[in-house]
C-alpha cells in the first residue's frame, strides 16, 4: 500500500536568540581547545534585553577572556545597532565559572563516556547530503537570509529569522514541497509586500529544487503576524541547547535528548551523536540501506556502548541485525575512538552551532566523510 504524508521542518538563522547563545558556548569552547585540547568544557548561555549570563563547568590550564568572546560573537552576528536593542558595545557580559565536578572527572579520566544517555544518528539518499529533504531546505533557506543581510542585497534585513519547510512524500520519498513558512527580522521602513516579493525571488524560487516546485500550488508565509521589526534577545530569551531539532534532523528522525554546544566531546552527548551520524552516513552511502537510524547508549564512565540499535526503516540490503553485528565488530566507538576518529579535540565548534551539525560536507566536518565504506562491506 502506498504510504503519502506531508513532513515539516525548521530552522533559524544565526541572529536567533537561542543561537546566538549555542554561538557563545561554542565559541568559548573553541578558545579552550585552541591552547588546551583537553579541557573540559560545559559551558551555557542565557541571553535577554541588553544582557548575557555565561555559567557552567570549565577546567583548563589556558586563559579565556569570556566576555570578549560574547561580544566578538554578538557583534559577528550583526546585533551592532542600539535600536536592536541588544548589540555587542553595551550589553552587559555576566559570568558564573566553576570547575568540573571532580565525581564526573573520575570517570573521564579513565576514558569513560562523560555522561549516560542516548544518541542518534541519521542518514537518507534523498538528498546529496544525505539529510533529510525538509531540514536540508530550511537550513539553506536560513543561511541565504543571513548572506542576504551581510552582504547588503537586502539591507532592510536584521539578525533574527526563522524558516520552515513542508514536503510531500509518497513512499518515503519527496515529491514536492507543498509550503514554506520565513519569519525574518526587518527595518520598520520596509513594506510587508516588498519583504514578500524579494524573499519569493531571491530565496524560496532560487533554492527549492525544480521538479519539487509547482509555483500555482505552493503556500507561502511571509511574516505572517505583519510585522517583524522587534527580534533578537530584546524580544525572546536565547539559550544555549533549545533546538536540538534544528541541529539534528529537523524531526526527521528520533532524538536522544542531549544539546550540543558548549561541550567538549568527552561529552557523548555531542561525539556519540557525531559517531553516529557518521556511521549512518556511510551505510547509506555504501548502498546498505536508502536511511538508515542508529541509536547508541552509554553509561556515565564506562567506555563501551551500553547498546546498538539500527533500524533502516525496511530499505536494508541486509537485516538491520547484520549491519548492527558489522558496526559492533569493525567500528570504534568508545568515547576515546570516536575522538581521535573524528580528531574532535580541535576549535572547530562554533561554525556548527548554527544551520545545523549534520549535511555539511564542505565544512569539512570529519563525522560527513564517506570514508568508513570499506570497513562495513568488510562485513
């Protein structure tokens, strides 16, 4: 029987409170590593109206100057106007730093995962990224509403923004996206109509791809309150690990729970879901399955996974037992071979923190290399 549904996903641009804070963290993180590949690092942000609270656990032997990272960030970002009211001159920077707790560095320290929990990787061949359709559209969406802004062809554009994407599918595969949803922050000069035509023409025509398109049919939302000129931290609180669906798969696939940003990777939250991810990609694209999901789970201070769980939604080659067995015999992932595979103790972090952590292969992000075919057809 043929199975059709329409899937949404989101994604926000880097001028979105809660990104700017996963920004900060990750930035401060990379400042650790930079001068100490083994600090430890877990670091969160809260942001509101002229403000930046930067609290959580740093260990390290090297110096970082926290508030100037903030602003650095902030001001990267493009919050440098008063009238935004929030910009990286006069927010106020607060910190509250202490210590990893010395009961989970015992467990670290013998090469132990950092926490227990679950994660879970994702791969497809819908897309040549091996995402998902709807979130790979909204995060290139999101990232083209930011290059707009920056790079002045639409300079009534500010920071703050929001996309959201809705595919139809027809036995698991897409068909045509039936919606999408831009919510951007704008100059209060600018007309409603103007932002709608533009953001049609330069973004959503542009970027979906043409045999999705049907330009008579498609539902578009642009700013549908009719205003957007108050954003940013000034209008919502930010912090750090509110949306982990945006980072992952967009809904797409299940989630263990865990945020990413500001943690170092003997944090599992953040290399196992790299692992992970990694892993399906590569059975994905060594032809093993057309998606392929895999749950791992680990306890806090044990290095071995706990369990293994693929699951390619019926689309394997061979049972989902048999690639699980092939994954447990030839793959690493022990929270000690998933760091040095991957070589995550480097200041790579912060480019991750916005437009997602998954599907960027010209990145240059180790966990979306293809280069582990050989050790699964290996068998």
């Amino acid at each position: 029987m043929s199975k059709e549904f329409i899937f949404t996903s989101e994604s926000v641009t880097e001028g979105h409170p809660d990104k700017i804070a996963d920004q900060i963290s990750d930035a401060i993180l990379d400042e650790v590593l930079k001068d100490d590949p083994f600090g430890r690092v877990a670091c969160e942000t809260f942001l509101t109206t002229g403000m930046a609270l930067i609290g959580g656990e740093i260990t390290t032997n090297t110096y970082v100057d926290i508030p100037q990272i903030a602003r650095d960030v902030i001001k990267d970002i493009g919050y440098v106007q008063a009238s935004y009211g929030f910009d990286a001159e006069t927010c106020a920077i607060l910190t509250a730093i202490n210590r990893q707790s010395s009961d989970i560095a015992l467990g670290v320290d013998k090469a132990g995962a950092g926490d227990q929990g679950m994660m879970v990787g994702f791969a497809t061949n819908e897309t040549p990224e091996l995402m998902p359709m709807p979130i790979q559209l909204a995060h290139t969406m999101a990232r083209e509403l930011a290059r707009l802004r920056k790079e002045g062809v639409l300079p009534y554009l500010r920071p703050d923004g929001k996309t959201q994407v809705s595919v139809r599918y027809i036995d698991w595969k897409p068909v045509s996206v039936e919606a999408v949803v831009i919510s951007t922050q704008h100059d209060p000069d600018v007309t409603q109509e103007k932002i709608r035509q533009d953001l049609i023409e330069y973004i959503i025509y542009k970027i979906i791809p043409p045999e999705l398109l049907n330009k008579d049919k498609l539902v578009v939302h642009i700013n549908p309150t009719g205003r957007f000129v108050q954003g940013g931290p000034h209008a919502d609180t930010g912090l750090t690990g509110r949306k982990i669906i945006v980072d992952t798969y967009g809904g797409f696939a299940k989630h263990g729970g865990g945020c990413f940003s500001g943690k170092d990777p003997t944090k599992v939250d953040r290399s196992a879901a790299y692992a992970v991810r990694h892993v399906a990609r590569n059975v994905v694209a060594a032809g093993m399955a057309e998606k392929c999901s895999i749950q791992i789970a680990y306890a806090i201070g044990v290095a071995e996974p706990i369990s293994i769980m693929v699951d390619t939604r019926g689309s394997g080659i061979i049972p989902d037992e048999e690639i699980t067995k092939i994954i447990g015999k030839n793959i690493d992932l022990t929270p000690g071979g998933i760091i040095e595979r991957l070589n995550l103790r480097k200041p790579i972090y912060r480019k991750t923190a916005a437009y997602g952590h998954f599907g960027r292969v010209e990145e240059g992000f180790t966990w979306e290399k293809d280069d582990m075919i050989g050790l699964l057809k290996k068998g």
